[in-house]
C-alpha cells in the first residue's frame, strides 16, 4: 500500500494512503536511507510503502525516490542533519523584524541551503501590525536587499490580515513549507489560511523577546483550494551541511553572477588579486551582510562543525 508522510511525532509517523486512510506507521526494522545520515529518516512530505500489521497499524519498509528535500544541520552532534520536509514545490520563510528580530544571517542560511536543493522561497515579514519606530523602514531596506538578488518579499500581518490574500494566491495548488524562528507566527498564519485548524499560538518574552516552541513535530496540513501546507518547529540556527567551499558561491545568486568576472575560475572571493566580488563588495555593489553570511558558511564547510545559532 502506497501513501504520503503527513505529520512525524519522534518514532511514529503518520501516513495517508492512497485511497484516504489515515494510519499509524513505525520504520521497519534498521530503516536508513543511502547517503543521508539523519536524524529523521523519514520526513513529512515523503512517498512511502506501507505494509499494515493485525494491530491495525503500519510498517513503512520503503520510500519512493524524493523529487527534493531540504536539510540543515543537526543541533545533535551524534547525528548529521535534519530534513525539514521533503517534495516540496516551494517555501515560505516566516521572518519578523521585532519581537523577535530574525537575523540576516539566519535567513542567508536558509536561502543558500534551498538555492542548493532547487527549492524556490518566497520571504514573508510578518507582524507589520507591531511595527515600532524605524521597524517599517527597517522592513522595506530588507524587502529592498532580497528583492534585488531575485526574491519574492511580503510585508503582511496575520493578526489583522494585512497583505494575506497575496500569500493565499502563492500557495494555492503547491506543496508549502512554513518555516523561521520560534515567536515569527507561523502558527498564527496558518490559523489565517486555514480557520478550522486553530494551532496552538504562542507569546514572545517580554526580557528576550523570543518565542517559545509551540510546534513540535512536523505536519503537513491540505488546503481546501488544493495545495498542502507543511508546518514545521521553530528553528533557533539554520547549520549547513555538505556545502563543498568552492560552490558556496552558486547559492547565493548575485555573488555567482558577479564570479564571472573573477581573474582566477577557483577564486574564493576572500583574498584573491582580480576577485570581482571583493570589487563589488568594496563599491557597494553587494550587500555587507549577504558577503558575511557567504563567509560564515565557508568557515562551516572548512571547519565541519556546526557553529552557535544566529
């Protein structure tokens, strides 16, 4: 019996099946996929084969070849990564500029890891209804900065509704991630696009003004206009994995672009003689802050370990 992953709550997963059941599923035996050591084997968004036990629930013994899927690393040690989701046509990183402020690093992180796993984003600054003094123009610098490298940029509020209709449009028909840091309110937005769900909703910390874990496991939620959401856990740091330093550059569009024209075709663009991104760089022609982010992720290839969350 064939089916779709649809939520992961730590040993059980639970799988639609083709014909609409709903079934309570365990891996069979030592399950582990070639090439990835995880700590999740399976993921929400994932094809499987089920094979249904007398108690009624399920053996997932095999899973279909993933169209894509996107990692990070694993605050685990023990462990290599994490997949968020798998299959997906494209996500959504939730991002707030107060209460909390997500950092340009951690959102760099993101972009790269799924410019590397061909996963469209669509960046959504959420809570314009919180805006404080210089928050707005703070909202539009980095709408500005991500709109030039080619990404898509909404400034919406889930609370009043704000600029939600665009993102109604977008995910319409499409496999959704949801993604961003603890207290961005990726809950509240999917309660907005989908009323009957009523997710658990969270507050911020007044003294640290971070959010606290409301989501904690994965689920993929099916739209009524078609389309599925895929609600993941906040994330404190994004890690990169398997990042070869020589092809850091390619996730990040306008570095690459600007490479080009670099004297030396293995050029790290951090000290070479004839860089054309150093040039860039040093005529304000990229952003400081997406070069930092660059670096961070080389020093995490080169390294190979996972740094301290941003």
């Amino acid at each position: 019996m064939n089916g779709l992953v649809i939520k992961n709550t730590g040993s059980w997963y639970q799988v639609k099946t083709d014909d609409g059941q709903f079934i309570e599923c365990k891996i069979k035996g030592n399950f582990r996929l070639k090439g990835i050591r995880s700590t999740n084997p399976i993921a929400v968004g994932d094809r499987v084969k089920i094979e249904i036990n007398k108690e009624g629930t399920a053996f997932i013994y095999e899973i279909e070849e993933r169209r894509n899927y996107i990692i990070r690393r694993s605050s685990n040690l023990s462990k290599e990564s994490h997949i968020l989701a798998a299959n997906i046509d494209q996500a959504l990183l939730i991002v707030t500029v107060n209460y909390p402020q997500t950092n340009t690093t951690f959102i760099d992180r993101f972009l790269a890891s799924a410019e590397a796993y061909r996963i469209p984003v669509n960046i959504v600054i959420n809570k314009t209804d919180c805006y404080e003094e210089g928050d707005k123009e703070y909202a539009d610098a980095l709408c500005f900065l991500y709109k030039t490298i080619g990404y898509n940029c909404y400034q919406v509020s889930a609370k009043t509704g704000e600029g939600m209709d665009k993102i109604k449009n977008i995910i319409e028909n499409k496999v959704t991630l949801f993604s961003g840091n603890s207290g961005v309110g990726k809950s509240t937005l999917i309660n907005y696009l989908m009323p009957g769900l009523h997710l658990k909703t969270g507050t911020i910390s007044a003294s640290h003004k971070k959010g606290m874990h409301t989501t904690t496991f994965s689920e993929m939620f099916e739209l009524p206009q078609g389309g599925y959401i895929i609600d993941t856990p906040g994330i404190k740091g994004f890690g990169t994995i398997d990042f070869d330093p020589k092809e850091v550059a390619h996730y990040f569009p306008e570095l690459f672009r600007i490479s080009h024209n670099c004297r030396f075709n293995n050029c790290t663009h951090r000290h070479e003689p004839g860089c054309a991104v150093l040039k860039a760089l040093e005529n304000h022609e990229i952003s400081e802050s997406r070069y930092n982010s660059y670096l961070s992720i080389i020093e995490d290839s080169t390294e190979g370990k996972y740094r301290a969350p941003f």
